[in-house]
C-alpha cells in the first residue's frame, strides 16, 4: 500500500483586512476514483501536510480539488515509504 501526501500550502480569508481562519474540503483522487474527502480547517501560510493511505496503480494519476470559504492552495503526491511505521512498503 502507498500513501498520498496532502499539503496545504495556503488556506485562509480575509476578513476585514486580516487574514483570518477558514474551512475548506479537499478530495483526493487516484485517476478518476475519489479515495479521500478531507475537511481542512485554521490559518496557514507554509505548508503543512498530511498522509493518507492508497491503494494505487503504477501509472494511475493522483489529484486533489477543493472547495474554500477563502483563498487555498493544495497539492498531493503519491510516495513509496510509509510515514507512520517509517518503513518502505512492498511494491
């Protein structure tokens, strides 16, 4: 099994000249399949990341669209080690 890593690199609003928290909802997709609906919530300006476990196919495209109550920016990639037990995953 593979992981995907979410990152979120910008996610806020601006309220009244400010930059202020907000919510957004990412889904992740492994070609044309949805794997993964994300609620993402706070402030950020640096990236900040999360992994998610897949079953994915060699070759099949991973992507992620969302929907934002602000301004938010996101990308995702398919990686070979898993980031919880810190080991590489059989192929």
């Amino acid at each position: 099994m593979s992981s995907i890593k979410l990152t979120v690199k910008r996610l806020y609003q601006i309220r009244d000249e400010r930059m202020v928290n907000t919510k957004a909802t990412a889904r992740i997709y492994v070609g044309d399949t949805l794997i993964a609906t994300e609620e993402v919530t706070g402030l950020t300006e640096s990236p900040v990341s999360k992994y998610l476990h897949a079953q994915t196919k060699a070759g099949e495209a991973v992507r992620v669209e969302w929907d934002c109550e602000g301004i938010a920016e996101m990308s995702v990639a398919e990686i070979e080690r898993c980031p919880c037990c810190q080991h590489n995953e059989p192929e």
